[in-house]
C-alpha cells in the first residue's frame, strides 16, 4: 500500500507540474526554461523532464532564441497552437451553434443549425450529433488532433455528470448531454450552463484576463449570470448559482413564466424592449416603428429597436433607457452581494452597447453604498455573439492548461 500510495503522490506531483509549466508557457510564452524554473519555483532539472516531455507531444515548440543575460542566449518556448482542435458547442433556445478552435480558442471553422420545433429529448440530441457531425466533415478536422468537446447551454446543467437538469425554455429534464456525446464521438465531453461558460471565455480570452474574479451577465431571452471566484466558475451547491432572472425587482411588474411577478428578466432580458415598445405603440405612441409594425408584427425585436434608435426615435431610446435601468437595478443588487471588481455583461442585449450600458452604470454610480461600488468597471463582452461558444471551447482548454481552473 505504501508504495502504491508513493506511485500515485507522485503521479500527481508529475501531472500538476506538467499543468503549472505549460500554463506557464500559455500565459507568458515566449519564455526561456530559466524563466519557467524562476516563475513556477520548480528546479531546473524537473522543467527540463517536463519540457522534453511536451515537446515530443508536440503541445509546445521552440521558437526563436532569446536576449543573453551572460550565457549563450535562450531558447524560447510557446505553446504550438495549431496542435490540437476542440470542438465547443452553444446550445441555443433557437439554434446550436458548433465551432472548431485552436489551443488559443481562434474560431477555425463554424456551423449554425436551427432548433427543431417542438423541441424534445430526442430531437435535440440527433440536432446535436449531426451539427457536430457536419462540423467535422465540413472543416476537415484531423480526428487525430481533436481533444474534447465542451458544451454550453441554457438552464440548470450539472457540471460534473454533464447532465441538463432543466432547460425551462424547453421543459426538458435530465438529458445526458455528457454520455450521449462521449458515447457517439469517443472524446471527452464537459457541460455547463451558458452565463458560466460565457464568464470562463471571458476570464481566458476576453475582458477579465486580468482579473481572478468576476460577474459575466448573459442577457438574451432570459438572465443569468456566471461568477468567477479566484478564478474557479462558482456552481453552488446545487449548480444553480447565478440564475437571477427569476430576482424579483419589482413586486408590481409583470407577470413571469415562472408565475412570479416582476421577474428581473422581465423588464431586463431580450423580451423587455419589445414588450414595452408593442406597449407603448398601442397607446397611439407616435414613433417610426408603427411602420415596421404594420409591415410585420414579428420583426419588432431587439436589432429592430437598436437600429431605430440609433436613427433617433424617441421611442427606441425611451426602451433602452428604462431596460438598462432595471437592469442597473439587478445588477446592482449583484454588485452588493457579490462585490467584484469586474462585471461583463454579454448577450443579444448587449450589443446595443451604450444604449443599454449608460442606464446601467448610471444607477450603480447613483444608488452603489460605496465609493467602489460606485466606481465597478462595467463593460461590454470582448467575444460577442461567440462568448458562450468560445467558453464551451475553454471548458476543455482550461481542463488541458490548469488543474481545477473551471
């Protein structure tokens, strides 16, 4: 038992280094091996083992030498990108999107399916399969480089058995994403809520590179929200953390989906401005968007409303105006409990930019209960439309680059 329990402590000790210096090389690359051994605090001789090792698997490569400080002049090490692919997949209310990356999360190759409607267990899971089916014929992907698949979805999703517990918009229970998709494709699969994807992407490649802690708000249809704590996805205890859009922020609001009143998506998500320009349009509101109206009743929707408003209809701007201040209000609300220092809000929404973001930030700095509060750094989603695709793809690269770093 003693020397099995060596072997495996030592095991350990070999995949957590390997782990410590190619994340080394990922975030500070191109670094020298002296470099890596003074960084990581490992000895010298251990960062040459493990920097052989990684080379013959072709993770890493060397690239040109460095500057001498005395000696002959370093060779530098960086992670070799193009090595491997994942595949990440957004499991969209409406459609699913599937994108072939690179180690550094570069979209090489994307696919868009739509949602088969209605929407049941069984449809969505062959949607599923053959929209990744399709990406890798299509993109050519050698099968040999690809590495994982990393899935994000709306709904409750419990992490570790890669299982939707409940896609409301669906009304679907406990679908083994995980099985299905290691079962058909022989790769190792993750799942996870879209917000908490979408703040893992933002934490690798977007706006919180900086930062080991932040609130990444996802708002489309619905709200949530994904927290980064130290740099782990905070889940909770039940993998519900960061489902605030069922937060009631107006007791007199209107009715929710869920049967509550005043629901912050309610008067926040996607739906909000649309039900608020219909609204104000039957009271005889004079405004460019009756034209669209009478045209067609459906293309009223959040792009419709973000164009006419950049037009100057006192209408779409009303909309926005009052959307981003219930959503300050939420937030805020957010910002109290969890104070971070960093707050990335994401989404269909969100691409109004400061249409939506000026009412924000106008009621954290005017209602915030302290001067940093006040002053919390709100902003935008680097990765736009393909934040939660790009964090499904990082839900694998964080498990290749960093023990326990999602």
């Amino acid at each position: 038992m003693i020397g099995s329990e060596m072997t495996g402590s030592f095991q350990l000790m070999k995949s957590m280094n390997r782990a410590l210096i190619l994340n080394t090389i990922r975030s500070e690359g191109p670094i020298s091996r002296a470099d890596i051994a003074k960084r990581t605090k490992l000895t010298p001789p251990t960062v040459t083992n493990v920097v052989g090792e990684l080379l013959k698997t072709g993770l890493i490569k060397e690239s040109d030498t460095g500057v001498s400080k005395g000696g002959r002049r370093p060779i530098m090490l960086t992670v070799n990108w193009p090595s491997r692919n994942v595949i990440g997949v957004d499991i969209g209310v409406n459609k699913i999107r599937v994108v072939l990356t690179d180690l550094n999360a570069n979209i090489l190759y994307k696919t868009v399916a739509k949602m088969p409607v209605p929407v049941t267990e069984e449809k969505l899971l062959e949607t599923l399969k053959k929209s990744i089916h399709r990406l890798v014929t299509q993109s050519g992907a050698d099968k040999e480089k690809l590495i994982g698949i990393g899935v994000g979805m709306h709904g409750m999703v419990d992490s570790e058995r890669g299982v939707s517990l409940y896609a409301p918009s669906w009304n679907l229970k406990n679908v083994a994403v995980k099985e299905e998709l290691e079962r058909e494709f022989l790769l190792p699969v993750k799942a996870e809520n879209d917000a908490k994807t979408l703040a893992l992407g933002e934490r690798w490649f977007g706006q919180g590179k900086d930062t080991e802690n932040l609130v990444c708000i996802n708002v489309g249809m619905g709200i949530g929200a994904g927290i980064i704590l130290n740099n782990h996805i905070y889940r909770g205890n039940d993998h519900i953390a960061g489902e605030i859009g069922h937060m009631v922020i107006d007791v007199d609001g209107p009715k929710c989906s869920c049967g509550n009143y005043g629901c912050f998506q309610t008067l926040s998500g996607g739906s909000a401005l649309r039900d608020y320009v219909l609204k104000e349009i039957a009271l005889g509101r004079d405004t460019i968007l009756s034209d669209w109206l009478e045209k067609n009743p459906e293309s009223i929707d959040g792009k419709t409303i973000y164009e006419c408003a950049k037009k100057g209809d006192a209408l779409a701007l009303e909309a926005f105006s009052k959307t981003g201040s219930f959503l300050g209000i939420g937030l805020l609300n957010l910002l109290h409990l969890m104070n971070p220092p960093l707050v990335v809000i994401g989404g269909g929404v969100s691409r109004a930019g400061d249409l939506i973001l000026s009412p924000v930030r106008k009621i954290v700095k005017l209602r915030g209960l302290t001067e940093t509060v006040k002053a919390t750094k709100i902003v935008e989603s680097k990765l736009g439309e393909n934040g939660t695709v790009i964090g499904a793809a990082t839900l694998i690269l964080a498990d290749l680059f960093a023990l326990n770093n999602s």
